[in-house]
C-alpha cells in the first residue's frame, strides 16, 4: 500500500459522564507505522483503541478507516470462541485459507474442464501461503505458549485466553492490529519473538505497553495521550523520553517566567485601592488568565514508598536442595540459593514452569517434596498476587484501599486516608470510582496501595508492573530501590528488572532454574555465554521461528 494513510481520526471527544476524556484529536495513521500509545492511566489509551476498533461508537468527531482495511484488535480481556477448543480457535483465524486449500483438494480430484479454476486457485495457496499453513498454526502456538491444542477454552486462566487470543489474531494478519498490554502473561522469550514478528509486520501496529525495551525494539512513533489530546514523537521510546526532556526544559523555562508574570499580576491585585478598580478591569482579566495557565495547579504525581518492617537479621530466606513436581512432571529439582537482607531477587521463566509454585512454598502454603526453605525469625512477609482476588468490584477507589476507614496506620505514625489513597494518583472524584469502572492500571495501582499499607521487611511482588502507566512504574522503580528490606519480584518486564534487581533466579525449563549475582542484563550475557560454550545454539526462543507469511 506504500506510504498512504489507512485511518484517520479529526476532532475526536470522548466523555465518560461530565468526564471529558478524548478532547479533539487529530491524526492519521500511515500502513505499516509502528506506534506505541503512552500515559497515565485513565488518561483514555485503551479508549482511542476501542474506537478505532469500532467497539465504542460513542463519541463525537469522525474516526473512519479509508478504504476496505481490516482491523484486529486484542483487548484486556479478549473474547474466545467457547464452543471450540484451542487449536480450533486458532484454526477459526484462517477459517478462508483452509476453505481455499479445500476447494483446490476438490478441483484436483475432478480436474476435468476446472483447468482454469485450478490455475487460479494453485496461485491463491502459493501466494497465501496455504502449503505451510498448519506449520504456521503450530510455529506461532509455540512460540506464545499457547495450551494444548484440545483444551478447553471455559477454562483457560486469563493469561492462558490472552495468550490463544493473540496468536489468533496474528494469523488472522489484518492491516491494523490494535494491541492493549500484548506482553501481559508472555514470558521473556515469547515476548522477544513477538518483537521480532511485529517489527517485520507488513501491516500498521499500534500498541499499549509497558514494557520499555518492547516499545525501543517495535516501535518508530510514540503516541502520548496527555490531558486529552494526542501527541505524537517520532522515534522509539528512548528517542521519546530524549524529545521529552528537551521539551520539559523549555516548559520550565517558559512557566518560569509566567510564574513572575502570576506573581507580578497577583501583587498590584492585591495593592490595587477600589477607586481604581474600572480601570483595574483589564489587569484583573489579565490575571485570571495566568492563574489557568499556571501549571502547578494541573500537574498530577504519584508519590508512595513502601514501609519498611522491623529491621532484618543476619537471614532472610534460604533455599537447600528443594525438589516439587506434581504427578510424574518436575517444576523443581535440587534448587539452592540465598536471599541476604537488602537483595532484590528477579524471578523469571516461562509461564507453567513453577514460579508460583515457588512463591506458594515460600508462602507456606505448599511444601516442598523435599528439601528446605527456611525463613529468618525477623522476617515479616506481605505477599502481592496478581490475581486481585483481594479486590472488591463493587466498593469504590477509597474503600478498597483504606477499608473505609479515614486513618491509617503507616510507618509507625496516623495518616488521613485519602492523603494515602491520593499518593497513587487518585485524585478527588477518582477516589469515589467504583472499582470495576477502572482501567487494568488503575486497578493495579489500587492492589498496589492496599497491600504497601502493611510495614514488612520482605515483600514478595508477582507482576506487579502489569497494566501501570509508565510514570507509575519509574516511580515504583524509585520507591524499590529506597526500600530497605528485601524483595523477590516475580516479573517478565525486562526494562524494570533492569533497574532494580540484584540478584536473578531464572526458570529454564526441564526443572532447571538458574541463580545469578547481576541486573537482567547481566544475566542474559551470562546465559548466553553458557549456551555458546555448550554448544547450544546462542538466542532465545525468538531465534527459532519464522516470520508468518
């Protein structure tokens, strides 16, 4: 299609009640871009994607494709064919291929007088591909770990759905794919093919994610939804924040001097007597006018930090010899290591492969077949699950997160409870939003400050970046890395591990799991020096498929 605009949108607004959301946006996107949308949450990404997929029809302004243009769309929760099983979903997604392949199988059996019908149809499965489409259909179910091909859809976890949802859509290969969160439950090697199938996508791709070497890898523009409006950077997220600094620095040049203006105009308000109030008229206008420009007043943040508890020992965690399988299938094998007060301990794998097992063992919840994980006797452990079922729908923001009580115990002293709850950027009427009306970030940061109330010395994070806008997540960074206990984050965002870990333990299949000293990238250089020296071939998962043609 060569450089042509396939959709646009003009004047577009979006309002959730009296809550003006989308405030005339602008913009066109041309086939083939790669676009990452930014900002906070709520801030109305997920939004924009709705309505160019054409689920939300309300609003005002025009969103339209131009032309006869496909668009697949992978929502937070996306929606599965129940009355087929996994690998006839992923069949589904190419439901015309297969009806091609079927017509060509017949012609050949009574090819007299289709000649012609059959040279048409024998270029339809070379140029489409339909040789290989079974290869295609397996390559791509394996490379996202996909669940077995007869499994039941009904009962699929969320992760599971997600994970057939966006195989599906990818063979589907329409001209836009839309994507909200698509690393969400991918571990790191499925996460680096998707990046190595989505950079090469004939296709436009516009995608929410917050997963920062994802965006630097995929992406040639960013898309930041500020305040209501659509920005657009050209360039990949770390050309972004570098345009982005550059412009923060002339705003603060420029509200530095409106600042003197505002103080200038408030001073001769105040001294003005009231005999000269006529022709006080203009200045007092004047006035009113910086003071909505002031941005002091518009700037929203999230602040929190996580208590600590009492201070740790000489022992925090120690691992000896730990083995659990279940029925004849081994997670774990003769795993030792060592958390010591103040580590930062990243744990990776694919999913499946007893992580969470793990955790439940640390937990107490689960024991080990044998071995021993023994707990310091100054350890106080909170545990954050990414499975929310501490969350109540239908109790508001506030509630949630305090109880519904107006102070709070934190760090050894009474706070108000809705200065806690506005610490994570719930502000005023955010505060009284009941809680199944919130965006996936939202709701993350909510479980955030609901369980970083409680003071202790080693906190246990599973996913915890999954859906939090990329202001939350450096500020989480921030608030790990003052921390002063110690912590164990369960974690497929390589970026975040990056920059707080110290120590990884990495699940690597067939019950090995790896201890290293480092950051993530400091692992990855270690293990690949380790498959180079073994002989197995250098890369990951990634470098084993195909690009789906």
């Amino acid at each position: 299609m060569g450089e042509k605009i396939i959709f646009q949108v003009q004047d577009l607004h979006k309002s959730y009640g009296l809550v003006e959301v989308l405030k005339g946006i602008t913009l066109g996107f041309y086939y083939g871009a790669k676009i990452g949308l930014i900002g906070k949450n709520g801030a109305g990404k997920s939004t924009l994607l709705r309505i160019i997929a054409g689920e939300d029809t309300q609003f005002d302004g025009i969103a339209k494709a131009n032309g006869d243009v496909s668009i697949g769309y992978l929502s937070q929760e996306p929606p599965l064919n129940e009355e087929l099983d996994v690998w006839e979903n992923l069949r589904e997604a190419v439901g015309p291929l297969f009806a091609i392949e079927e017509r060509y199988n017949e012609v050949c059996a009574d090819l007299e007088g289709k000649e012609e019908e059959f040279e048409q149809l024998q270029l339809s499965m070379e140029h489409h591909g339909i040789w290989e489409i079974e290869s295609r259909l397996d390559q791509a179910a394996t490379a996202l770990s996909v669940p077995a091909p007869d499994a039941d859809v009904t009962k699929l976890s969320g992760g599971e759905r997600r994970r057939v949802a966006l195989c599906k859509l990818l063979l589907g290969q329409p001209d836009i794919l839309l994507l909200d969160e698509p690393t969400n439950h991918l571990d790191a090697d499925s996460v680096e093919w998707l990046e190595h199938y989505l950079s090469e996508y004939p296709g436009t791709v516009m995608l929410i994610t917050h997963d920062r070497y994802f965006l630097d890898n995929v992406v040639g523009w960013m898309l930041e939804i500020e305040r209501g409006k659509g920005v657009p950077y050209e360039g990949n997220y770390s050309t972004y924040l570098e345009q982005k600094r550059r412009l923060l620095n002339v705003q603060r040049q420029a509200e530095s001097r409106l600042e003197k203006q505002y103080q200038s105009e408030l001073d001769w308000v105040r001294k003005t007597p009231a005999a000269r109030a006529k022709r006080a008229k203009a200045r007092l206008a004047r006035f009113k006018e910086l003071q909505e420009m002031r941005p002091g007043a518009q700037l929203e943040s999230t602040d929190f930090r996580i208590p600590p508890g009492p201070r740790l020992g000489d022992r925090v965690l120690e691992v000896h010899g730990v083995c659990k399988g279940y029925g004849d299938r081994t997670l774990i094998r003769d795993l030792d290591f060592e958390v010591v007060p103040g580590a930062i301990l990243g744990v990776i794998g694919a999913n499946g492969m007893g992580k969470t097992t793990l955790m439940r063992m640390i937990m107490g919840d689960e024991q080990p077949d044998s071995g021993t994980i023994t707990i310091g006797s100054t350890v106080e452990m909170v545990y954050l699950d990414q499975s929310r079922t501490v969350l109540d729908d239908d109790l508001t923001v506030y509630d949630n997160i305090t109880g519904g009580n107006e102070q709070l115990p934190f760090d050894g002293k009474t706070i108000d409870g809705r200065a806690f709850v506005a610490r994570f950027n719930f502000k005023g009427d955010e505060q009284q939003k009941r809680l199944g009306e919130c965006s996936g970030g939202m709701r993350n940061r909510v479980l955030l400050a609901k369980m970083l109330r409680e003071p202790a010395n080693l906190v246990i994070l599973d996913e915890p970046t999954n859906d939090l806008d990329l202001d939350t997540l450096r500020v989480l960074e921030d608030a790990i890395s003052e921390y002063r206990g110690s912590m164990i984050i369960v974690s497929h965002d390589r970026y975040f591990l990056n920059r707080v870990a110290t120590h990884i333990l990495a699940f690597d299949g067939d019950s090995v799991v790896y201890f290293h000293p480092g950051d993530y990238e400091s692992y990855h250089e270690w293990r690949e020096k380790l498959r180079r020296e073994s002989g197995e071939k250098a890369g990951s998962r990634a470098g084993k498929y195909r690009r789906l043609r």
